[in-house]
C-alpha cells in the first residue's frame, strides 16, 4: 500500500450572496481501509479563508479566527462533536473500501525525468525540473529532498495535467544556489506505488554538456564505421587488380 493517499470526497454547503461565499470541505487522507490508518477532516471557509476545522487525529473542533474559536468552543460542547467524531467511520471508512475495490486495481505507475534549466526569476542560479509522467489516478504528491530534508521554498508545480490518453502528468520545480556536497532529490509518492519514487539529482555534468557528449560520441563511432568500411572496400579492390610489369 503507498505511503501516501488522500481523497477529497465531498464538497458540501456552498452559499453565494453579492460576491460572498461560503463553503465546507470534507475529505479522507489514508494509507489503509483500516480505522487506525484514517485521517478525516472537515473545514469551514468563509472567502478562502478557513474558519473552523475539524481533525480527526486532534478530536475537537479547533477555530482560526475569532468567529472560528468561538463556534468551535460551542461545537465542543454540543452534539456537533460526536457527529464529527463518528464521521471517520461512517463517512471515510466506506468510501475508502469502495476507493480501494474499484480505483486502485487500475492505477498507472509514473515514470520521472529530472533535469535543469534557467532560473527565469535571476533570484537563483539553477533550477531543477522533476517532470512526472504516465500515472493514474490523478492524485499524486511530488516534494523535493535536499540533504535529507524536505525543500519548501522557491518550489512551484504544476496542476495535474491530463493527457489524451486517460493519464496524467505534473512538473515541480525547485530554484536552487548550488552548493558543494549537496543531495537534492525529487520525491514522488502515489497509489500505484509501494513506497516512495525517490530520483537524486546528478549535478557532475549539466545535461547540456551530456548532450554535447553524447553527439560527439554518436560522431565518433559513425566516422570510424565509415573509415572501417572504407578501408575493407578498398582492400577488396586491391585483391581483384591484375598487376602489368613496366618496361
């Protein structure tokens, strides 16, 4: 089972007045069917701004704004707890089961490609691209390691981008100052894998000078099939001449 799953199930309660909008999220974050490997959590925005959340792994109801703390405290007191509290089970539990019946038989592994190009910001001197390809479901996390720990900053990605042929694809990049002895590696975690899809970056040659490399080596062996071939023709010749004494 993957190290990493998350569902966003329901969107609920959406109210619009004059450019207002209010709205409520639910969603399932598992690594298993079982209750102990289930994480539910329920949010409450006003504007794109989260008032209210509940977690399953904290048990209450916690509030971000004043009107948030003063509904969660009120929530903690009243029946609107055990709701939530029962809600990993008869809400999560179930989808979860029917999420791992029917979509994870027919995920796609990915396939990942790495590698750098220009920094367009000019903040840093390199960026590294982490292009991942070819995978199902949608659902995917890609982070950065840089010498063991995860990068959060000066990273952007991509949506998940569908292709025409029911796959799907997502690029992250990572701005970075090189610096001797650094470990940077692109992480990769889905459904369709067992564990974490982890490619380090090999900083020992820039991709643009393999590619040089690679031309020139490509060069190399024609010109020496040809001078081959041109030596064996010639010799062949040499064999079928018939020599005429001079006087």
């Amino acid at each position: 089972m993957a190290s990493f799953l998350s569902v966003c199930l329901l969107f609920l309660s959406v109210y619009t007045a004059d450019g207002y909008l209010q709205y409520v999220t639910v969603r399932c974050e598992f690594t298993s069917s079982e209750q102990k490997d289930i994480q539910y959590i329920n949010s409450y925005y006003y504007n794109k701004l989260e008032l209210i959340r509940f977690d399953s792994s904290v048990g209450e109801f916690v509030g971000y704004t004043e009107f948030g703390v003063k509904n969660a405290e009120s929530w903690n007191k009243g029946p609107e707890l055990a709701d939530a509290r029962a809600s990993k089970e008869t809400y999560c539990q179930g989808n979860v089961k029917l999420y791992e019946q029917y979509t994870l038989p027919h995920s796609a592994k990915p396939y990942v490609r790495l590698h750098s190009t220009v920094s367009p910001s000019g903040s840093h001197p390199a960026m590294l691209v982490c292009s991942v390809y070819e995978f199902y479901p949608k659902l995917i996390k890609v982070s950065w390691i840089r010498n063991g720990q995860e990068v959060t900053s000066d990273v952007t990605s991509s949506e998940e981008l569908a292709d025409s042929d029911w796959y799907y694809q997502v690029h992250s990049h990572l701005e970075y100052t090189p610096r001797s002895g650094d470990k940077i590696s692109c992480m990769v975690e889905h459904v369709s894998l067992g564990e974490p899809l982890v490619t380090d970056w090999d900083p020992s040659m820039p991709e643009s000078e393999r590619n040089k490399v690679a031309i020139g080596a490509a060069g190399l062996i024609l010109g020496l099939t040809l001078s081959l071939a041109g030596f064996i023709y010639y010799k062949r010749k040499s064999r079928g001449r018939i020599l005429v004494p001079s006087h």
